[in-house]
C-alpha cells in the first residue's frame, strides 16, 4: 500500500470529525483549538473565491474534495458542474448529503472516488486543490498531472515548515500512518513553472498561518 493510501484511510475514518470544523458543530475547547490552529482552513477558504471570483457558468474540478464545502460554495457562486475527486468514500457521502440540504445541483456534480492523478479526468475551467498536498508523495508528478486539465486557473494550498509546529504535525501523522509533506516558497515556484504553470502567484497566510496559498495560471 503507498502513503497516498494511508492518507486516504485515515480521512475516510476521519470524515465526519473533519466536517464539523467547517460548521464550528465541535465542543467550546475545539472550537477554540480550531480558532487558534487551523485559522488557515478559513483563509483560505476566502482566498480561493478571492482567486475564483469569476467562476459564473465555469467548471470546476476539486481534487480532494473532503466533505465538499467548495463544491457547495462554487455551486452558490454559478458553477455550471463540477467534478469532485477524493479517495476517502465517506467524504463522497457527506458531499451528496451537503449537496441534498442545500438544495444544490447534484446532477450538476460528478464525484470520483480515487487518488489523482490515477483518475481519468477531462480539462476544466477551475481547478481547486485545497489541502491536499501535505499528503501527496511526490508532487512534481501531481502537478504534471493537474496542468492538462486547468484551462483558466488553478488554486492550491501548500503547508509550510515551522521550526515549532511541523515536529509536531509530523509526529501525529506519523502515529496515524499518514505521512505530510511541506515546502518552501522558491521550492513550490520550481515545482509550478517545471509542471508548466505560466503564470504563479504565491501568498503566504498571514498571522499564526501556515499555508501558502498559491494560484495558477497556464
Ligand atoms: C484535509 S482534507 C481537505 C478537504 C477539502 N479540500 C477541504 O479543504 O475542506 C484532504 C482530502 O484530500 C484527500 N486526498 C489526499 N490525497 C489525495 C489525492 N492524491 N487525490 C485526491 N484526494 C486526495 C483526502 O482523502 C482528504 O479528504
């Protein structure tokens, strides 16, 4: 079994617990744990519609897609389809569930379960990549990968090393099974313009962050 594997068997044990941080369902002292640590979720959140801002009657490719809160945001936004990939069947299931209570286009919304690249997809306006690479073995191959499917624009997060807080990340994930990878910013430029992204714009999350946030054009 590859490490891509072992990323995927813990976000499908992990699906619903990770859900709950988006609509702030946690008990007060995780709420503030998910305040204080994983502001980053949030930002860039906000950043990607930022970058997305013209996405009306587009398509939409979200690899690791989770539980969908970007399928549901894009849809919000006039997203014509959409196609979701993610590895973990239990967030599949709480996509089709968001999708169903908002009231969203689910036949508007292909979702594939498995590891990309390994899955055949077709090009896409957009495409969002939204904490996925901290799990991604070998992301110059990802990225090869991604360039022939984004038309207009590619947006991603990237996590980055902290002398104090990566140790730590690295040993809970080790206890998992699930290994995390972490860049710098000449490194993610390198590994951009070498996938053969024209044009890449990286920002790094600001306060307490410790993602880059980096948008892609061909
Ligand atoms: C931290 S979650 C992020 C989910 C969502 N993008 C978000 O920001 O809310 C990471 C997701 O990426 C998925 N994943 C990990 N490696 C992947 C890969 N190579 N291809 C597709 N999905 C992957 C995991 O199963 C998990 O659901």
């Amino acid at each position: 079994m590859n490490q891509e594997h072992n990323a995927a068997t813990f976000f499908n044990s992990f699906a619903e617990t990770f859900d709950t941080i988006y609509d702030q369902k946690r008990n007060p002292f995780m709420r503030w744990v998910d305040g204080k640590f994983r502001s980053d979720m949030f930002i860039r959140y906000a950043l990607t519609f930022e970058a997305l801002d013209h996405l009306r009657g587009g398509t939409v490719l979200d690899v690791g897609c989770g539980s969908g809160p970007y399928i549901a945001e894009a849809f919000k936004r006039g997203a014509d389809r959409i196609t979701g990939i993610d590895p973990a069947p239990n967030m599949l299931t709480l996509v089709r569930h968001r999708l169903a209570q908002a009231g969203l286009a689910e036949d508007r919304c292909r979702l594939i379960e498995g590891l990309f690249p390994g899955v055949p997809v077709e090009p896409h306006d957009f495409a969002i990549v939204m904490g996925v690479m901290d799990y991604v073995e070998d992301a110059q191959v990802f990225l090869k990968a991604l360039r022939p499917v984004v038309k207009q624009v590619a947006v991603i997060s990237f996590p980055s090393e902290h002398w104090f807080r990566t140790p730590f990340r690295k040993f809970r994930y080790q206890l998992r099974q699930c290994p995390v990878y972490f860049y710098n910013d000449a490194g993610i430029r390198k590994l951009c313009e070498t996938a053969g992204f024209a044009d890449v714009r990286i920002q790094k999350i600001p306060g307490a962050g410790m993602d880059f946030h980096v948008s892609l054009r061909p």
